[in-house]
C-alpha cells in the first residue's frame, strides 16, 4: 500500500497527491494507492491510518506486503510516527517537526482548502500531537525527505537536520506547497518503487 497522508487543511485533491497517484497509476500501483481525507483530531488521524494499513494486510511489521508512507507537512509529521511504528518506508515533503509549536497558533474555527468547508481545530490537539513527537528515525535507510529553501511556513534547516543521514532532496527555492512538483517527481518516485518489486506491482 502506498499511503498518502495530506497537509493541515488540505484533502485528498492536494495537487501534489493528484500527480503522485497518477505517475504511480503509469507503473502499474493504482490499486496501492490510498489517500484519505484526515480528521482534524491527531489522535484520530493515527487511528484512521492504523486500521487502514491493517485492513490492507499489513497486520505485522513482519510482513512482506510492501507499505510505503508519503506525508506532506502535517501528513509528513503523522508519516514518520507511523513509518517507524509499521517498520516501513516513508517519504516526507516539506514536514513538520514539531506539530505541536507549529500549530499553536492555529486552534479555532479552520477552513479547508479545496472545499471551504469550516472544522474545529481544538486547542486539546496540541497535547495529541506533543504525545505524537518522537526523535530523529531510527533507520535513516527507509525515509526520503524532500525541503524546499524558499519554504514560507516551515524551517527547511530544522528538517534537514532532523532528517540528517537519510536520503534527501534540498531544493533551491520553491515553496511550502514545492509548485515545482512535476520536476522532482521522478526521484520520490523511484523510491517508492524500490519498495515494489516487479513482481509485487498492485494491478
């Protein structure tokens, strides 16, 4: 399964998730693909993320069924907990360190990006994604981390140290939402698949 965890705000049409599902559709992952639309609640998310990957089989880090976890911000802070839990993969794009500093200023009446539609981010989440932080990976191997230097609403210095001895991508310039996607998509493709052997493509 290829697990794509969104950004505070967004949703499953993020752009980045649009065109990562549809690459991997060309190499045969389609079915892999899952990309739900997270609650607001941390905990919550986790949870959600928990019984989606072990309705999909992975009911044990012993496993072979290859699992791979890309996050975006937010998502990217819920990707490696998880990734770490599930002994997995993980690509993360420009993500949150430290969710509960960085999303202190941001309880109260939220709106989603692609629909408008207004949610509650509750000040007792931050105490949920405080409980969530956990140090730098373990197994630097399985995490690709991809910051952007023209960021505008995270520290790309913090993840790279944060993510130092793991693959990396540090773009020049761009943006928090890395507008330039399609030109560094390949290589957080060619990750993904080194988790999907040939024989192991989903459809």
């Amino acid at each position: 399964m290829i697990l794509y965890l969104h950004g505070f705000r967004s949703s499953p049409l993020s752009t980045k998730a649009q065109m990562l599902k549809q690459e991997l559709v060309k190499h045969g992952l389609g079915n892999a693909w899952q990309c739900p639309q997270l609650p607001a609640g941390p905990q919550q998310a986790i949870d959600l993320c928990n019984n989606l990957i072990e309705s999909k089989g992975k009911a044990s880090p012993d496993t072979t069924e290859p699992l791979v976890i890309v996050g975006s911000s937010l998502g990217g802070f819920y990707a490696q907990y998880l990734a770490q839990k599930w002994a997995c993969h993980a690509v993360l794009l420009n993500p949150v360190i430290d969710a509960a500093r960085d999303l202190a200023n941001h309880t109260g009446q939220q709106t989603h990006y692609h629909s408008n539609a207004p949610f509650h981010f509750h000040s007792h989440y931050l105490q949920e994604l405080a409980a969530l932080k956990i140090g730098p990976p373990t197994y630097p191997e399985r995490f690709f981390l991809m910051a952007t230097t023209g960021d505008e609403v995270l520290n790309w210095k913090e993840m790279a140290a944060w993510y130092a001895g793991c693959q990396s991508r540090i773009i020049s310039g761009s943006d928090h939402g890395i507008h330039d996607f399609a030109r560094w998509m390949p290589e957080v493709t060619s990750f993904i698949l080194g988790s999907y052997p040939s024989h192991q493509k989903a459809d």
